[in-house]
C-alpha cells in the first residue's frame, strides 16, 4: 500500500499535484465558429484534461440546426440559410479536417450553449 | 483444661478446693480461692429439696413451691427456690423439683460469689445430682444416693420425669447409724416405687471422702446396685476413690446460678484458650487470603497493564495506518478519476458521431448531453423536413449509424404530417 502511495506521488497522480479549473456556461448565445472553437477546447490534451459534465446547444432561428447537407458523413449545417452553407462547410473542412465536420454560421447567436465540466491540468 | 475441673466444695460445713484430681482443704472462706471455680455447695444443710405438685400455672412454680416449704413448717423465714427441674401439667398444674434455702442464706452465698474475683457461679448439690441422671443411660427410672458425712441424698428420677428426693441425716456415722440410714433409704425407695407405680432399674451411690465404697445398701437392694465410677483424688496425702468428684465433673456449669454475667465470664474464661486459638487461626487465614489476594491483584493489575500497552500499540498502528489506508483510497479514486476522463467520449466525439450519421434533410436543433458516473445521456430534438417517406428511411439510417458508433435508444419518439417531421430521441453510451 505505501508502495502503490510513493509510486503515484512520483508519477504525480495525485490530486493535489493537478489544477481543477471549473468551466460554467450558462445560456450563451454563439456563433458556429465559437461553438467550435469552444469544443475542440474541451478535448483532453497532453497540457490538461477536460472532465466533461453537460453540454446543451440549441439553435436559435427557425429552420437552422446541425445537419449534413453534403454527404452522410461529413457535415453539419443549416439548410435554411444557403448563404451559410459554403461557411459552414468552409468551417468544417479548414478547422476540422478529421472528417467530422461541425454546422456553423456567420450570424452571431447562432445558437445557445450550455456547458459545465472542468479542466484538470497537472501543476509543474 | 477441663471444663469445670475447678471447684469450690461447701459441703457439710467443710470448704474444699478441688483442682483436677487434687482436694485442698480450705480453712473456711473462699478469699484464698484462685482462678475461675465453681462453688458447689450444700448451703451449710440449711436447705430442703423436694420433688412436688403445685396447683399452679408453671411460670408461678417456685412461688407455689416457697409457700407449701413454709405451710409445711420446713422453714420460719423467707426462702428462695431453686429450679432443677420443673414441668407443666395441665393448665394450672405444676410439678417442680427444687431446692429451698432461706434467702437469708442464699442471698450470702449470692454476695460473697459477687464480691468475690474468682468466683462466679454457684452450684447446688441437688442440681450436680438432677444432672448427672441426665447424663446415665436408663430407660425406666433410677434411684442416685450421695452419701456425705452424716448426710444422704437420694433422688428418683428418669431423663424426663422426676419423682422423689429427700435427704436424710444420722447423728453420727457409726456403723449402726449408717445401716439404720440405709434401711430407712431402701424404705424410702420401695415406698417411692410403689407410690409411683414405677419400677427402678438401678440405684447408683456416689460416694465422698468420707464414705467408702462397700456401703452395706448393697446388701439390701433386689435392685442392681452399683457405686459410679470412681477417681482417685488426692488430698492432705492421702488418697480417695470417689465417684462423686467425677459426676461434678460431667455436670453442664450452666446447671448453675450465676450472679449477673457470671456464666458469661465463666464461659469466656474457659473459652479463652479456644477463643485465643480460633482468634489466631483467623489472623492466620486472614493474612493468607491477604497475601493471596495481594498476589492475584498484583497479577491482575500486571495483566491489565500488559493489555492495556496492548491495546494502545494496536490503537497507534490502527491511527498510523488510517492516514496510509485514506490516502491509498484517495489516490486509487483519483487516478480511476483520471482514467474515466481519459476514456469517456469528449463532446466533440459525440458531436461527430451524431454529425457522420446525419442525412441532409435531417436538422437536429436541440442536443443534450449528460455526463452521470460512467454513462452519457443524449437527447437530441430534431426536424426532417422532406416527405415522409424520405424522412422516415434518413431517420432510420441515422438511428442506424448512431447504434453502430455504440449508441444505446432509450427512446425513440417520431412524429410526422407528411411533408415534415418531428423527432425526439434520448440516447445513452456506457462504458465498458
């Protein structure tokens, strides 16, 4: 047992060799590339972890929701907008290259984010 | 020491000291008496003993019995009763057989015991002769002849049942008195017998100093007869074979009178020696079970301390393992904390995942997702705004992709009027 202690306290896997940083969104209204970028930030990461919580994104505007217009792999976008489409496809295929492409859209507020986790970084 | 092997004899106006088997003739008083004694007297022949009926209840016995020796003429002054035996017959019946002494007489021999260091209780010839025919095996009634001096007593009597007594006296001790005394006691007997329709066992002479043992009585009596065992008691160089000595000796002292605490001390004093042993046997167990008791204490205590020391190393192990085992829970539950996060799905992937299944006519405009202990909930709210038999085939195929990329429908809830539909799905993803 003191073995299993002293080997974890020289890994640094314990708790208090690591940061907790509470994320609380609440309600905020976003446009697809800040959604995006939110998201991706909330991918574990060799700097930190992101223990996830809940999440809730609804669309703002009637008829814009995540979608995939193109293809059935690649895309999520709003098919009520076409002016969005070629940025929303423009989004997913610069900022998110591995196939999995998120819906966006150049109107602020696109939609409304909820988001609660925490970001667990190992202190130096 | 036997018990009453001291005494004090006042018998025919001659004052003896009988320690053990040795008499010493004293010179009268009892001042040179030493030691605890027992005075065994006659009272100076002033006395009368009698075996009676008294038309009384039994408690007012002697009263009765101290007015009939007066109605009787046996004394012209007061008297004192002493009890020897006494037994209830009827309601207001008694018989008694006692000793009266002039009170007068009584009371001196009662102060001079009081006054006196060593003195203390006072016993009638009568009661030493009513005892010792307690203490003679018999079955029917016995007849106990002391002859002393001029004097003779004679009693009748079984254990239970006193019927005669009388005293009879010589003018001298010739040889031709001495047979006239024991014609008149076998008289006396025979008569006694026959007026109590009793028949006599044995007659029994104990004999005195004064006395030898081939009484001519034995002569006269059909009855057996025999002299009590005798002891050889020395006194004034010489020595005397004497039964009488020897019933004193079998006599219980509380047969006695005793002045105030008399028997009390008299019994304290002989039970000294016993008392004194018993009294140190006591002392003696006492400290044993002192020292044994010391002992297991001192041993318990040992035991106590040795567990207690026991008790406080455990309880010093148990409070420095606590830490250890708290922080050993701490770091297992923080690193299965760090695995979790590592493994569960991040948004993003369920994002994509929902996202690579999505067909072009469906949008989904409201998403949920749930992190619990080790599972996701997903609840995603959607539009499809074809007709619905392309709504329906899309929105299986999405379900479809979704159950392949490990996604479990909780529920599924479709809704359509034709040309556009509604779905609601709640989906749930668990780690293995």
């Amino acid at each position: 047992m003191n073995r299993f202690i002293t080997e974890t306290d020289n890994l640094g896997l314990t708790k208090d060799r690591w940061d907790n940083l509470a994320v609380n969104i609440k309600n905020k209204f976003l446009n697809f590339p800040e959604l995006k970028k939110i998201i991706s930030l909330t991918d574990n990461s060799y700097l930190y972890y992101f223990k996830p919580s809940f999440l809730q994104i609804k669309t703002n505007r009637s008829g814009m929701g995540i979608s995939n217009p193109a293809s059935k792999k690649n895309f999520i976008q709003s098919k009520a907008d076409d002016s969005l489409n070629s940025d929303i496809q423009k989004i997913h295929e610069t900022d998110l290259p591995e196939s999995k492409k998120f819906n966006n859209s150049q109107h602020h507020g696109d939609v409304t984010v909820s988001l609660i986790g925490y970001f667990l970084i190992r202190k130096r | 020491m036997h018990m009453g092997d001291n005494f004090i004899i006042d018998l025919d106006e001659s004052t003896y000291d009988l320690v053990g088997e040795n008499l010493h003739t004293l010179s009268g008083d009892f001042d040179s008496v030493k030691e605890c004694k027992i005075l065994v007297t006659d009272f100076a022949n002033t006395s009368v003993s009698r075996v009676m009926h008294v038309d009384a209840d039994i408690k007012y016995a002697e009263a009765m019995a101290a007015r009939k020796f007066q109605n009787d003429g046996d004394f012209d002054e007061p008297v004192s009763v002493i009890t020897h035996w006494k037994r209830k017959k009827g309601k207001k019946n008694a018989e008694i057989f006692c000793t009266a002494v002039p009170s007068r007489i009584y009371f001196q021999y009662l102060e001079q015991i009081n006054g006196h260091e060593n003195l203390v209780i006072l016993l009638p010839v009568l009661s030493v002769l009513a005892d010792f025919i307690g203490h003679i095996p018999h079955k029917n009634p016995i007849a106990v002849i002391f002859r002393h001096g001029r004097f003779a007593d004679l009693v009748i009597a079984k254990k239970t049942q006193y019927y005669y007594t009388a005293r009879y006296v010589m003018f001298d001790t010739s040889e031709e008195q001495i047979l006239n005394l024991w014609k008149t006691i076998k008289r006396e007997i025979e008569t006694a017998t026959e007026e109590q329709a009793i028949q006599m066992e044995k007659i029994i002479f104990l004999n005195w100093i004064d006395t030898g043992r081939n009484e001519p009585f034995f002569d006269n009596f059909k009855t057996d007869c025999f002299v009590f065992n005798e002891e050889t008691i020395f006194a004034d160089d010489d020595s005397y074979n004497i039964s009488f000595t020897k019933a004193l000796k079998m006599c219980s002292p509380l047969k006695g009178i005793a002045p105030g605490n008399g028997k009390i001390f008299y019994f304290a004093d002989k039970l000294y020696p016993y008392i004194m042993v018993i009294f140190i046997i006591l002392i003696v167990v006492m400290s044993s079970g002192y020292f044994s008791y010391h002992f297991k204490t001192k041993r318990l205590r040992q035991n106590i301390a040795a567990t207690q020391q026991h008790i406080h190393k455990m309880r010093s192990r148990m409070t420095s393992s606590i830490p250890v085992q708290s922080n050993y829970l701490k770091s297992v539950k923080f690193i299965d904390s760090l695995f979790y996060i590592k493994h569960m799905p991040s948004y993003r992937k369920i994002i994509n995942d929902i996202s690579s299944g999505l067909y072009p006519s469906i949008k989904i405009n409201d998403l949920n997702i749930n992190y619990t202990e080790r599972t996701i909930k997903v609840r995603l709210y959607g539009i499809i705004d074809v007709g619905f038999d392309t709504a329906y085939k899309d929105y299986e195929a999405f379900l479809a992709n979704l159950v392949s990329d490990g996604y479990l429908i909780d529920k599924n809830n479709f809704k359509t009027d034709i040309q556009r539909s509604e779905f609601n799905l709640l989906l749930s993803w668990s780690m293995k």
